[in-house]
C-alpha cells in the first residue's frame, strides 16, 4: 500500500513539475516570439526608410536635370555665331555676281545652319527629358507668386495650394532661371513622391502583418500542441493513479471481510462497514480516473439525485472540516439530459468542495447553494457560496491547470472540472457571478436538445463576462 501511494505521489508531483514545466517554457516562448516579431519589424522600418531615402535622392537628381532642362531650353547660346552667320546670309543676298537660284540655295542652307545651332543642344533635353518625361514623378512648376504654371504626373488632382503644400512637406522645391538679360523669371518646381516610394512606404506595414500572421499561427499550433501534451500526460497521470489505487484497494476489501468474519461484536462490525463505505467510495474515485482519456457513455438521467446524493455525502464529512456550512438544494427542473453519472458527480463534487474550501471558518452564517433549473434550452447548475469571493483578474486562470490561491492543493480540481463539462459533455462552465468578501456562483449548463433544436429560437448561454 506504501508503494501505492509514494508512486501516485511520484505521478501527482511529475504532473505538476511539467504543468509548470509548460507554463514557464509557454511564457519563454510568446516573450521570443514578441520579441523577434518587434525586432523584425523594427529593422523592415529601418531598413525600408533608408531604401526610400536613397531613391529620393536618385529622385531629386532626376527632376533637377528636368527642372535644368528647362531653364536651359529658355536661354539663347552661341549667339556671336549666329550673328556671323546672319551678317553673312546679308552679304550674300545683296551679291549681284550669285545667281538667284544659286543665292537661295546657299541663304536656305545658312538658315537651316543657323537653327540647327540653336536646337541641336535642345533636341536631347527636348526629345528625351521634357517630351519623353522620363521621370514620372508627380511635380508643379509655379512662379513667385505661387502661381501654378505647368504640372506632369498629377493625375486628376486638383491644381491648387493644397498640393503645393503637400509637396513641400515632402521635398524642398528646386528654383530655376528662366529667359536672360532683363527678362530673367525666377519659378520653383514642387515635387512629390514616385509610386515606387508610396509603395514602399506601406511595406513595411504589410510584411509585420504577414509576420504577425506567421507567428500567430506558429503560436496556435504551438498552443495546440502544448494542450495534447498536457492532455494526454494528464490522462497518464489519472490512469497511474487509477491502477496504482487497485491493488491496495483489493487487499482492503479482503481484510475487511477477514475482520467481519473474526469479530461478532456490534461495535466492530459497524466499524467494518464504514470502512467498506469508504473503501467504495475509494472504488468509485478510482473508476472515475479510469474514464479519463476515454470516451465517456452518455444516458438520459434526473440530475436532482445526482445532486441531492453529493450534498449527502458532503454533508456527512462536514464535521471533518471543522465548519459549520448549511448545504441546500433547489431543483426546478426534474427534466432528463444526457450525462455521464459519475464524471457529472465528480465534477459537481468539485465544484462545492470549492466552495466550501473558500469559505472562512469562523462564518456564522456560511452557505452553499445549489440551484438547477432550465434557461433557453439549456441545463443550467448554479453553485452559490458565501466564500471570500474570485478577484476578476483570477476568473481566467481558475480553470488553469496548477493555479491555485490557496495554500494547499495542486489546482487541478476545477482544470479537471471544466475538463467534464466541455470536453466530455459538450458543456459550458465558467463564473456567472462573484462579489469579493460576498461570494462566487459558479455556473454550469448542459443542451437538453441538439443544437438545431437550441439556435431556433433560443439564444447561446450568458457567460461571464456579461454579467461583470
């Protein structure tokens, strides 16, 4: 029996090192994956404004060269050349000695040199920058006034100050001399951005979603995978607990039986049969451990029963606990639903030992409660207790395995709770209600139709978080 107990005590132990196991490596793991995820991002930010600047810079060279295209464009070069060959195109047309159609062809051929000089520096900044418009980027030439004068790239926008003032919010504007001499004309170019930098602009917003997707799906299946790990060594541990409780309860049922046959006496035969009481009650425990992990049956049965059996029960042991609590029971409801008997048992029971362990000894008017009744098709179980109450920022972790607020316990009782209820019975369990220093209802609610049956007309069952 010895051996029994130092092995279940082996297995609690190992289930709690690893529950603890999990929740730190958890924490480790969502702290780096946080952590690379702001770092990442960081860098994509980083990394793409240094991008954008450099092509700024690629940028502001190119409307320079458009916006000195102009201003070059505008002004008269090698004019000394062409006065010469205007005095020229002079002499040659009052020369009597050249034939008329010898003088055309030659004033024709001095004309045609006289624009060539002037255009053929103009040609390429003419064809291949302003014609061309290599750049395409969106810009606004306007004069001292501010004045719009020519646009390229806009669009359909709106010619006005607004985008002036957009422009140069983003880029310092270029000034350019236009005309020579006394008809020289200051104007500025105003420019925006490319469509290569708004697009960059907004990439590194989309790669920290893609990121953040990445990550968060990495960190569901590793949520998922950590649940299967710690459901099945929970499984593990309620089945080694089971088969290590079977033996030692073997042997006891024998010498109760030797001591009912060796002692006559009234006295030790009642002793035997509270042993006997108790060692079944040891057998019921073990079966329910031996359900876990597998596939429970389900069968139409009275809850108020169930229920009034478990407060018996308790009710016997209260005087152990050194309290004095009244337990009460209101059945409203004497309806069938489909539970399994002593996994619904267990999971009630656990319920009111909670309760009963939160509230404080010295109550002169402590109270547990237990009410059933129907809700919108549904089974609902309310446990109330004049307990010391749940703080909000504990009703999410209640139901974690290994937490716990009291000093002793390993917190498995509600994590197994809540296992039995919504894994095994398709249940819902949570704290419908809960005053610090007043008391805690929790609530518990099973479907009494398919759940065709519930969404046709019916609402889905209040949580707790309506009722904070």
């Amino acid at each position: 029996m010895c051996c029994g107990k130092q092995s279940l005590c082996r297995s609690n132990e190992l289930y709690i090192i690893n529950a603890m196991f999990f929740k730190s490596t958890s924490n480790r793991i969502k702290g780096t994956l946080v952590f690379f995820l702001v770092i990442t991002a960081i860098g994509s930010f980083v990394y793409t404004q240094y991008l954008i600047g450099k092509i700024r810079e690629k940028e502001r060279s190119g409307v320079e060269l458009w916006a000195r295209a102009m201003e070059y464009n505008s002004k008269p070069h090698y004019q000394e050349t062409r006065n010469e060959l205007e005095r020229i195109m002079s002499e040659i047309s009052i020369m009597e000695m050249i034939g008329e159609r010898t003088r055309n062809r030659w004033i024709s051929a001095l004309q045609r040199a006289e624009s060539d000089l002037s255009n053929s520096s103009l040609d390429f900044v003419a064809s291949e920058l302003i014609i061309k418009n290599r750049f395409e980027i969106p810009s606004v030439v306007v004069d001292e006034d501010l004045e719009i004068l020519h646009s390229r790239n806009t669009g359909n926008r709106t010619l006005d100050e607004d985008i002036i003032t957009e422009y140069a919010s983003l880029n310092e504007p270029i000034r350019i001399e236009l005309g020579a001499g006394d008809m020289v004309q200051e104007q500025y170019v105003y420019y925006g951005d490319s469509g290569i930098i708004r697009t960059l602009k907004y990439f590194p917003y989309i790669q920290f979603g893609l990121l953040a997707l990445f990550l968060g799906m990495g960190y569901l299946s590793l949520s998922s995978i950590k649940r299967t790990e710690q459901s099945n060594l929970w499984v593990g541990m309620a089945r080694e607990a089971a088969h290590q409780l079977g033996t030692p309860l073997s042997s006891l049922y024998g010498w109760v039986e030797l001591l009912k046959e060796a002692n006559n006496d009234k006295e030790t035969l009642n002793i035997a049969h509270e042993i006997s009481s108790d060692l079944q009650r040891v057998q019921t425990v073990t079966e329910r451990f031996n359900k876990i992990g597998s596939i429970p049956e389900l069968k139409p049965r009275r809850v108020g029963p169930i229920i009034r059996h478990v407060l018996e029960y308790l009710e016997k042991r209260m005087p152990q606990l050194g309290k004095h609590v009244t337990l009460s029971m209101d059945i409203r409801s004497d309806k069938r639903i489909p539970i399994n008997q002593e996994l619904f048992a267990w999971a009630l029971e656990n319920l009111l030992k909670n309760s009963l362990d939160a509230i404080d000894k010295n109550s002169s008017d402590a109270s547990v409660h237990v009410e059933a009744h129907e809700h919108h098709g549904y089974y609902v179980i309310d446990i109330t207790d004049t307990g010391k109450g749940v703080e909000k920022k504990y009703r999410s972790e209640i139901f974690n395995p290994g937490f716990s607020t009291k000093k002793r316990g390993w917190g498995l009782g509600l994590s197994l709770t809540r296992r039995i209820v919504e894994e095994y019975h398709k249940g819902k369990i949570f704290v419908h209600k809960s005053v610090p220093g007043e008391g805690t209802t929790f609530r518990m609610m099973f479907r009494m139709a398919p759940l065709n049956d519930v969404k046709n007309g019916h609402s889905e069952p209040e949580t707790e978080e309506k009722h904070a």
